[in-house]
C-alpha cells in the first residue's frame, strides 16, 4: 500500500497549509523537550495513523528493542496511545494540539518556581563578571541577557551559522527586539542570507572571516564561538566594554556599505 509523506498528505488534505522542513518540525519538538529519536517515532505515527512495532521501525530505521523504549516516555508524555487486539499493540499518535499542553505545563511549571529562582539569584552579593556558556541553551541566555539590557547591540564578525544553529529563537529574538526598539550595528565579512530588522550593517573583506564573533551591549562583551556545539564568554565591565566600542568603532570606519 501507498503511503503519502506527511507533506504531501497534509499539502492534500489543505492546500492552503504552510509546510517547512522536517529538520525545522525537529528542531520545534527538541524545543518541547523530545528527543530526536521521539521525534522520529512521533511524526512517523502521525505520518502513518495506528501502527504497530514493525511499521514504526521500517519507517524510522529505529531498532525495534528501542522502539518499546520510546513509546512508553510518549506515553507518559501523552502524545501517543495504544490498544491491543490479539496480544499485538498499535500504537497511534493524538492530536498534535497535545504539544501546545505541554507547553503550557512548562510555562506554568516555570511561573510557579520564578519567585523562588528570583530570590536565589538576589541572595547573592557578589556578581561573576566573568561566566562561560556551553551549547544552544547558554547562547539563548546570552541573547536573552541582550533584550533585558535593552541597549544597542555591536556585534564583529556576524556569521549564517547562528541563524542556522537557532532558527526558531532568533525569529522570537528578533520580534522581541523589535517591539523594545533595540538597534543594531553589525560588522560582517559574508552577505547575511537573510534580513535583520532594525539593523546597519558594513563588511569586511572575506579573508578576515572566522567562526568567532563578538558582541558588544552595555557594559558587557559577549565572545561567541559558532559552531555545532557553540561556546560563549560573557565579561561584565566597563572598561573592557569600552575598549571594544573604540575597537568596534575604528572597523567600523574601514567596512564597506
């Protein structure tokens, strides 16, 4: 039997529907807190509609030992159920409109504890002026950090790979950035293959392009690392700050329009 790919069935079912890519539907449901693996078993059930182990594993290459495994974590999650009928299970995938539960539980969850967080985080007198971040979570603290202080943003050495590594964040980002009227000064060494609002950008000649990039906002300098497991050093202090705006100021003469 024929089975339509989940685009083309939904394109069918509506042909006014928006679709993207699977990597992007990934990257959406690792957000929610799947696993990639979850992932792959969740959208093939919705691809598939009720099914048992063997069709689950021919459709995700997932061996069916560990397929047992990930169904019980999305049933406990509630995105999947199951009957069975002649000691065999089916498993079936319900509503999608489960994810946006989830994300309400989370953000629930989040508000209930904040007051708690806020005051462990006030107890402590003496400020890091230096901390270290490690991976897509500690770079979305970094930016996070940028919208509170509310202040122009200088960033050497704007780079693709950061708009690849967080599609999904950097449209909320830059949305949130919008409303609070945040500006921006980039310095890059390539064309950015997409716009950012509320920004002046210059460039440098190619040769000088590295995977580094350095963002300047307030009183602090953020030091990012982009590659596939990112790394970033934020140092809280005036002088130092300074001295980048001056260092960022002189390139910014150089660059071209």
């Amino acid at each position: 039997m024929f089975i339509p790919s989940l685009e083309n069935y939904l394109k069918h079912k509506n042909p006014d529907i928006k679709m993207t890519n699977s990597s992007s539907i990934n990257a959406l449901l690792e957000e929610l807190g799947l696993t990639d693996s979850e992932s792959k078993v969740y959208l093939a059930l919705l691809e598939l509609g009720a099914s048992p182990i063997g069709s689950i594993t021919k459709k995700t290459g997932i061996h069916r030992r560990n397929i047992y495994d990930i169904t019980d974590r999305l049933i406990k999650k509630g995105l999947i159920g199951y009957i069975t009928k002649n000691n065999i299970k089916t498993f079936e995938a319900v509503n999608p409109s489960r994810l946006r539960d989830i994300l309400k539980e989370k953000e629930k969850n989040l508000e209930d504890n904040f007051p708690f967080l806020e005051e462990l985080f006030s107890r402590t007198k003496e400020k890091q002026e230096t901390n270290f971040y490690k991976g897509k979570a500690g770079l979305k603290a970094v930016f996070q950090d940028q919208l509170e202080q509310n202040k122009e943003v200088l960033i050497i050495g704007a780079t693709p790979q950061a708009e690849e590594l967080l599609p999904f964040y950097f449209k909320w980002y830059d949305q949130t950035r919008i409303k609070k009227r945040i500006q921006m000064k980039i310095i890059a060494y390539e064309a950015l293959p997409y716009k950012i609002p509320l920004s002046e950008i210059r460039f440098l000649p190619g040769k000088y392009s590295n995977p580094l990039a350095i963002n300047i906002f307030k009183d602090k300098v953020a030091i990012i690392l982009w590659k596939k497991d990112p790394l970033a050093i934020v140092i809280k202090n005036d002088e130092i700050a300074s001295s980048y705006k001056k260092h960022f100021d002189f390139l910014w003469k150089q660059a071209r329009k």
